[in-house]
C-alpha cells in the first residue's frame, strides 16, 4: 500500500476534507448509488468540501446514442439537485464544461505506463473478443485519475469496482510527485459502513446497476411508489420459512435487510432480521421505506425539470467554480513537468 503524501507546500489546504464524487450518466440513478454514493455525500455537506462531478466524458467510451447521452446527463443534474445536492455547499458541474480534465489526462498519461492501463480490470473484460474497442476504454482510468488529482482531492467514496482505478491515481501522483517535484494530493478511498453494495433484486448475488439488461430488480430513484412496492414484493428470497441475516447463504433476505438498515439510521440488518416473523412482513417494510425515502425526491425533481433556465444557471455556476481551481493545478502541473 501506498503512504499518502501531505500535499505540497503550493497547494492551499482546504479548512475542511475535500471529497470528490462523480456519476457517469448512462443511465438512471438507481438505490445503490444513492445508498453508497448519494446519500453519504449530500449528508458530508456539513462537514466536508464536497465537489460533485457528471463525467459526461466517460461515457463517451464505449457505442453511445448522443441524443440519449444529452438527455441522460440534464436528468441527472436534475435527480441530484433533487436528492440534497446544495449548490451553495457544493461544486456541482458537467465534467465537459471544464476542459482542464483533458489537458490533465494528457499530462498524466506521460506518467503512465501501457500496461498500468491495460491490467485494469474493466478494461479487460470489455475488450476481451472485442475488436472495435475504443483506445479511449483503455485511457479512461487515466481519465479518472485527472478528475481526482485536478481538485487536490482528499477522499474519494469508492466501490469495490472502482478500488483498482483509485489505486491506479494514487500510483501516477506519487510518480509524478517523485519525478517532478511534490505537485498533487494523494487522495484515499473511503466508503460508507452499510448498504455500500446494494443487489439486484432479482437476483442477490449480482450488483444493482443503472444499466442493467432488464430492470425488475432495480428500484430507480424516480420509480413511482406502486413500481417500488411491485418490485419489492416479487424481491427474491429464500426456502426457509424464517428471516435471518446470513449474506452467504441467504443473500435475498439480506440483501433487503441491508437495504432497510441503510433506511433506518442506527439499525443493523442482524439485529432487524429479528422484527419480522415472515418475508411479506420484511416486504412490505421495505418497500413503504423506499417510498417514503424516495417520494420527496421525485417531487423535487419535477420541479427542477420544469426549470430548465435553473438547471443551466448551475450548471455555468458550477463550472467556473471548478475551473477556478482547475486551472491552478493544470498550470503547476505543466510547471513542474516543463511546460512553458
């Protein structure tokens, strides 16, 4: 494991932790990002420094329908506005509205080596009989590590699918840091104490995805409350006849006993197993949970959907926020590397 660097001395330190999230929009937000990613950073608003960023770039490496990638993005803005996001708290912009993401991807893509990017997990699945692969599936944990390191960033919330390309932007900084002189934070990964791993529904031993294939076991943020209440009713469970809490051998009744210990703060899903004398109860619990989480949120978002002249007013705000702090980092990073 890498030792975490102090930030050099020309970098200012924030008077509280810079957190970093991004949300690549190919899809709908569904109940694992707000539960691991959503959620825990609209409550560091307090506490933290938080930057919200929609890597709109991302999604740009593999086949992509422009129109829906336009549309995909405006409504995530949209939902996350909808779901806490406080612009006065928060730097909340489109990764493509500050273009010193590119120029710093370039910069660290001098720092890394071909096969640093071409081991990374998502990469070689994807790629694997694929013969149309975009290089830019190759370069984009590189990508990754610019949208880091541009902000100074102390934490970053991370799955287990994202932990290798977090490690991959900690190996660059240090590099970097070595060969040119002290130029970046080196950021450390955190993740949230429950729900960080939220399942399908139908099938509790895959994760719940925004893009999966059929959506009958993923509850959406904007699913109406009678979509909810019939996804979680036909949720799958277990033979026996009790509610346990066992992960391993029965990830059903687990995965929606995580689900509402994640809905009620200062609960466990062992110590809820205990409360419900049948899966229907459990269900049912569940499922009136979510709607009451997630009803004020849809209100919300219409709203915001109706404003369009809002939506663009934070998205300009926002992108001169970052590109405010951006820019420094860009311009000591090109110092350091020997970049007029």
């Amino acid at each position: 494991m890498i030792t975490t660097q102090t930030a050099p001395p020309s970098v200012a330190q924030p008077a509280t932790t810079r957190r970093l999230s991004g949300f690549k929009p190919t899809g709908r937000l569904q109940l694992g990002n707000y539960l691991g990613a959503i959620r825990p950073m609209v409550d560091s608003q307090r506490d933290h420094e938080p930057i919200v960023m929609i890597a709109n770039l991302h999604a740009l490496t593999v086949e992509h329908d422009p129109d829906r990638l336009r549309e995909h993005t405006t409504r995530m803005l949209a939902t996350l506005l909808a779901a806490g996001v406080d612009t006065a708290r928060t730097t909340c912009y489109l990764q493509s509205d500050v273009p010193e993401h590119a120029e710093l991807h370039y910069l660290l893509e001098c720092a890394t080596g071909y096969g640093e990017a071409a081991r990374m997990i998502q990469f070689k699945e994807k790629s694997r009989g694929n013969a149309t692969v975009r290089l830019s599936l190759l370069t984009y944990p590189v990508l990754m590590a610019a949208d880091v390191l541009l902000h100074d960033t102390d934490e970053v919330p991370v799955g287990d699918d994202q932990t290798q390309h977090l490690e991959l932007a900690r190996d660059v900084a240090n590099r970097f840091n070595t060969r040119y002189g002290r130029t970046f934070v080196v950021p450390r990964g955190v993740t949230p104490a429950v729900a960080a791993r939220v399942m399908d529904l139908a099938d509790p031993r895959s994760k719940m995805g925004k893009t999966a294939t059929t959506d009958g076991g993923v509850i959406f943020l904007l699913d109406p409350a009678d979509v909810i209440a019939r996804k979680v009713a036909r949720a799958v469970t277990d033979p026996a006849p009790d509610v346990a809490y066992d992960p391993d051998r029965r990830p059903g009744a687990a995965n929606l006993l995580e689900i509402l210990a994640a809905l009620r703060p200062g609960t466990t899903p062992a110590g809820l197993a205990g409360e419900f004398s049948s899966y229907r109860q459990l269900k049912d619990e569940v499922a009136e949970a979510l709607v009451e989480t997630l009803r004020p949120l849809r209100a919300r978002y219409d709203a915001l959907m109706a404003d369009h002249g809002h939506l663009e007013h934070v998205r300009r705000s926002g992108a001169a926020a970052a590109r405010e702090r951006a820019a420094r980092t860009v311009a000591r990073a090109k110092d350091a590397i020997g970049i007029p």
